[in-house]
C-alpha cells in the first residue's frame, strides 16, 4: 500500500460516497488507475465494506451504556457461545474482547434507562458463562465514530 492508497482510504472515509471522477481528481489521478486502486483496495480487504452512519438520536437511541464483562471460563466453547450471543443482541452496537479484566466490553444503545434495565435484566444477564456484569452510562460521546488514521496528513481548508 502506497501513499496514493492510503489517500484513497482517507478521503474514502470522510465521505463514502464520492464519486469515482471526484476521487481521482482529489488524490491526482485519472478514473482508470483511480477505478482500479479502489477495486484493489476492496478485492484485498483493506475496504471492508461501505454504509451510512445513523444518529443514534435519531432513530430515538438516547441511553447509552458501557458494560464491563467478566465470564466464567475462557474456554473456546464459553467464548464461542457469549460471542454468538452477543451478536444476537441488536442494541450491543459494539463489543471487544479484553486482554486482563474484564474480560469483554459492550457498548449498548437504547432508548431510555427501562428499557437499558430491562436488556441488562434478561438477555445481557442470560449470556453464556457470564459472572458479572457491570456498567457505566455515557454521558457524552465526544468522538462519534472516526476515520481509521491512513498516515495522510492533510492541510485544513
């Protein structure tokens, strides 16, 4: 991966939905090696997959909590199943499996603190091999989601 890539990646995940002409005149090339830089750039995996990013506020997703997890054993098979289990859950937007303890950390959205209790209550509870659960709530995201660093420096303007 050259500086050319990794300019694509950079103005790719600013705004996913560029036009391929406009792509090649922002990293200075032409629409053919533009066109397939971005095709190589897909086939290799380093483009996972493209999507909008939602509000969550505005699809009514205003209650938001980190949840610390630790579990019983961290055989492949408990492992596998809490994984999969998490996966069945909509409202964990995010989850990471820790080095040390916890052993998991989950991001969860809902829209409000009954329905955060009800979640933590019942499916988040019933997850295989968990021990504990623990959380903290947001009180501010002051991030949001963001670009992945390319190494791309770029003047503001």
């Amino acid at each position: 991966m050259d500086a050319i890539d990794r300019e694509i990646l950079a103005v790719l995940q600013e705004d996913g939905r560029i036009s391929l002409t406009d792509l090649a005149d922002r990293v200075g090339l032409t629409l053919s090696p533009c066109h397939r830089r971005v095709r190589e750039l897909e086939r290799s995996g380093a483009i996972e997959h493209y999507r909008a990013v939602v509000s969550p506020s505005a699809v009514g997703l205003d209650f938001e909590a980190i949840v610390f997890v630790r579990i019983d054993r961290t055989d492949p098979e408990t492992v596998g199943a809490f994984e999969a289990g998490v996966l069945a859950i909509p409202s964990v937007v995010q989850a990471e499996r820790l080095f040390g303890d916890p052993d998991y950390m989950l991001r969860v959205l809902t829209t409000d603190l009954t329905a955060y209790q009800e979640l933590f209550d019942g499916p988040l509870g019933a997850l295989p091999g968990v021990r504990k659960l623990s959380s903290t709530l947001v009180m501010k995201q002051v991030t949001g989601p963001r670009a992945l660093p390319t190494g791309v420096v770029r003047a503001k303007g």
